[in-house]
C-alpha cells in the first residue's frame, strides 16, 4: 500500500497557514486564543460511498484580527486528506471584518493497496465575519478548480477538471459563558468537496471547561470539546434531491 509521505504529514499538521471555512468558532467574531490544536473521530452513515467511515483528523490553527490559518490532516484505512489555506483580513474592525484567502486540499484514496485516485482542490475567496450581539455570522464566497487523476485509466483520460462556486454561511455565538453553538450550511466540507448544488447541512456544540490550573497558578489556554453533525444532499434542488450521507464529529483541543 503507498503511503502519504511523512514530510506531507508532518506539513499538513503543523503548518500555520491554512484555515477552514467549517465551524469557525469565534467569541464575537473573535478567536478564542491565537493558537489551537485539536484532535477529531469521525463517524458517517454510507459506508458503502464513503470509504474509510472512521477516519482520524488534526488540526493545527492560528489566528489574530488581520490573519487567519489553518493546517488539518485526515487518515483512515483507505483515504488520506491535507488541507491548507490562508486569509487575510485588511478591513478589521470590532463589527465585522472583511478579507481575501486561499486554500488546497489534496486527497488520496486507496484500493486493494493500490492508489486508485489523488484529488486537488484550489479555492480563492472572500471571507467576512459580522459580530452582534453575542453573536457572529460568517460568510465565504468564491471558485475552486478541482483536478482528479485516476491512475487506472489510459494516459490520455486519467485526468479531468472542473470548476464551480463555492459558498458557506455559519452563524453562531454563546448560549452561555462556556457553552456556544453553531448552525452552517455550505457547499464543501473540510476534506470533502463537491458541485455548488449539493449542500451541507451542519449543527457544532462546543464546550469550553474551566481553565486548568497548574501548581496553583491558571494557565493561558482553554481545553474544548466540540460535537457536530452534518448533512449532505444530492442534487436539493431538484426532484431527485436525496440525503447523501450524514457525519458525526467528536473533537477534542486545546486553546493558548
């Protein structure tokens, strides 16, 4: 079986300068702590379309009023994923901001050991984000060009592109001091990708416990736990329009 190289991985976990468009939690449009690193379990519902149902995640993610990045690696038995992007945000202030960014995933999948198909996907965008309340509401727009090479095919087919939009709205904020919630929906998902009209549905509760304490003195940083599910369907917007497949994500991370 081929392996994802380990300067990849190690690449993928630790750079600093991507970030996800999916539950982007904020305290008021405002990253709890500048840095985060976080652990995921996942669990989807169509084993028979997605393989690799219990896939394995990090994340590693940085974050002030101007710049926002993120880098997340995924593996399961059969599909390993990176993701990198980046955004910055010229037009900052406590109300909303307002910013330009980029981002790449790449994805293996895997059959009988072999590497069946390798996945590219560039996304360039706007992003915002619009604090009120206790609340926060962001929005990504943009355009992705997706490239799939399949290496069983014959040279002169074994790889094809495509382009489409790309859009998401979360909005979210504290339904109490340590307890916040978010509700999105979007046409991609972190490590998965597909046509404008296939949209996902996605419900994240995240708990922040009381910052630990060592040798009698609080440390800076906050440990989380977050639980979301998602949705997915396939062509909503016509009479064929079904339920894909559906995910749960338990995560566990630290804030600093």
């Amino acid at each position: 079986m081929k392996k994802l190289p380990t300067g990849i991985f190690l690449c993928a976990v630790l750079a600093a300068s991507s970030l996800s468009a999916q539950t982007t939690w904020t305290t008021n449009g405002v990253f709890s702590g500048k840095q985060a690193v976080s652990a995921s379990f996942a669990m989807y519902s169509a084993p028979l379309i997605e393989k690799g149902q219990f896939p394995l995640s990090a994340r590693y993610r940085f974050e002030i009023p101007q710049v926002s990045a993120m880098g997340a690696f995924q593996f399961s038995e059969d599909t390993q994923d990176i993701v990198l992007n980046g955004v910055y945000f010229p037009l900052n202030t406590p109300r909303f901001r307002v910013g330009a960014g980029a981002s790449y995933h790449g994805g293996w999948f895997e059959m009988d050991g072999d590497l069946a198909s390798f996945q590219s996907d560039i996304f360039l965008g706007a992003y915002a984000t619009i604090n009120f309340w206790r609340m926060y509401l962001n929005i990504h727009v943009g355009w992705f060009e997706q490239i799939i090479t399949v290496p069983a095919l014959s040279a002169e087919y074994d790889t094809f592109a495509q382009s489409d939009m790309a859009a998401s709205l979360f909005i979210g904020g504290k339904l109490l001091d340590n307890f916040s919630a978010e509700l999105g929906v979007a046409s991609y998902e972190l490590y998965r990708y597909h046509l404008f009209f296939t949209p996902a549905f996605s419900l994240a509760l995240r708990y922040e416990f009381q910052t630990p304490r060592f040798q009698g003195k609080a440390l800076e940083g906050r440990i989380f736990a977050e639980l979301s599910t998602s949705v997915r369907y396939s062509d909503m917007f016509t009479l064929s329009g079904h339920v894909e497949y559906s995910a749960t994500t338990i995560t566990i991370g630290y804030t600093f």
